[in-house]
C-alpha cells in the first residue's frame, strides 16, 4: 500500500471530479492521503475531506505565504482545528524567501515560531515547507527543539549536507515527483545517501506532476512512478520501497 503523506485535494483543481478521484484511490493501492493545510479556508475544507473519507488525514498549519492572514485571534481556529483527533500533524508551517508576495522574513519567522509551540503543545509533528530558507529552518527548528517535536520536510529539496543536519534532528525527508526529473542529480544523491527508514511519499498533489505527467495536474495516482525512482537509485523492489514508505509514514504520523 501507498501513504500519500501531502497532498492539497481541497483545491480547485479537484473541483470537478474530487470524488470520483478520491473513490478510485483503494482500487489504486493508495492506502492513506494526509491532506495539509496552507491557508484559513483549507482549515475547514481539510476538515470535511477528513470526515468524508475514512483514509484520508489532515495537517493544521499556515504556509508561510498565508501567514499575513494570521492574528492571535485566527491563530485560534488553527488551534482548534489541529486538535481535531484525524489532524495528525501541524502544517504545513515554515519559511519561504522565494516567492516575492510572501510577508516579510519576520512575520515568516514569528508564525513559525508560534506553530512550532502549538506543534509540541498537542504532541504532534510538524510538516515543514522551506524554499531557499535552508538555514533560517534549521537554525529555527533547532532553536525550538524541533528534534522532540518531529516531522518531516516536505518537497525536500537541498543538498546532502543539508540533508544530514535535519536527519540529525530526527526529520523525516518528503520524496515526490522532482526525484523524475532530468535535473534531479542533487535530490538522487540524497535518496541514495538518507537512510530508508526516513522515506516517506508525497505528491504535494496538484503540484509537481512526475515524468512523464510534469505540467499536469498531479494525483496520488502517480506515486507508483516516485517509488520507481526511489527503487532504482536504491537497488531495492518497488514492494520493499512501498512498505517501507508505508510504515514510515506511520511512524512519522503516529498511527498505529
């Protein structure tokens, strides 16, 4: 079975055929989704997928290119919503100095912060969005203590090195469709290099479609072809990498 542990079925883009996707998913091999949370509204959209579909999860957490939307009184309704018992992660939370429209690197920096605390306040781990802000992260994540606090970093997408330092803090590293592409070298390295046992799929679905679908809308359907490149680079089955995958998603969710 496969744990599509990101993805975002609340967009738009599934407007048109969300159930009927969302129903293929078991037939498909795709065991469990963990929808995450980039903005106020998906909080609530998050929740009713969640109550709609037995396997799929939630994350409650403010990107950091929403976190101008947030105050101490909508900081609340994260709260609230990342207590829910199906909401097993706080996310997705972090910085980015990549996207010009993002608040200022303070404001990132403060909500970060603060969703780090709610993070170890429930007892639950944090889905960490960082784009070009590799040091800002770590050094943040390691001023929090975040190696109690426990995640993984979505889309990883930086070098070896960088690799090894949230390794050592415990994190987990997202693998999803980048691994296909034709300039992935530095992200290939990195699979080979990272333990197994710190793995987990992700689609970030409707982004980041792999090859042969890049420009496309993006599904858990198309992990098969990530656990292929996983399998490769590895000299592993694609079974043993799904398993793996598997079982580490749970750990990293804390499903039993």
């Amino acid at each position: 079975m496969i744990f599509d542990t990101h993805a975002h079925y609340d967009d738009p883009a599934f407007d048109g055929d969300r159930d009927a996707l969302l129903r293929s998913f078991p037939a498909a091999g795709i065991g469990h989704v963990t929808n995450v949370c980039c903005t106020l509204r998906s909080l609530k959209t998050t929740r009713e997928l969640t109550e709609a579909w037995d396997f799929l999860y939630g994350a409650a957490g403010i990107h950091p290119e929403s976190v101008g939307e947030l105050s101490e009184e909508t900081f609340s309704r994260v709260r609230e919503t990342a207590r829910l018992p199906k909401f097993v992660a706080v996310g997705e939370i972090g910085l980015d100095y990549y996207e010009k429209e993002a608040p200022d690197r303070e404001t990132q920096k403060k909500w970060f912060r603060r969703q780090l605390d709610l993070a170890r306040e429930l007892g639950k781990p944090v889905v960490i969005h960082s784009r070009e802000a590799a040091k800002d992260t770590l050094d943040i994540l390691r001023e929090a203590r975040g190696g109690e606090i426990g995640g993984v970093i979505h889309c990883f997408s930086y070098s070896r090195e960088m690799a090894r330092e949230y390794l050592g803090l415990g994190f987990f590293l997202g693998i999803g469709g980048v691994s296909t592409y034709k300039n992935a070298r530095r992200l290939l390295e990195v699979i080979r290099y990272a333990p197994m046992d710190r793995l987990v799929l992700e689609t970030d679905s409707p982004y980041l479609a792999p090859e042969p679908h890049r420009g496309t809308r993006n599904s858990s359907l198309n992990l098969p072809l990530v656990v292929r490149a996983i399998a490769e680079n590895r000299g592993m089955g694609a079974e043993e990498v799904e398993q793996q995958t598997w079982e580490n998603a749970r750990r990293l969710y804390r499903i039993s």
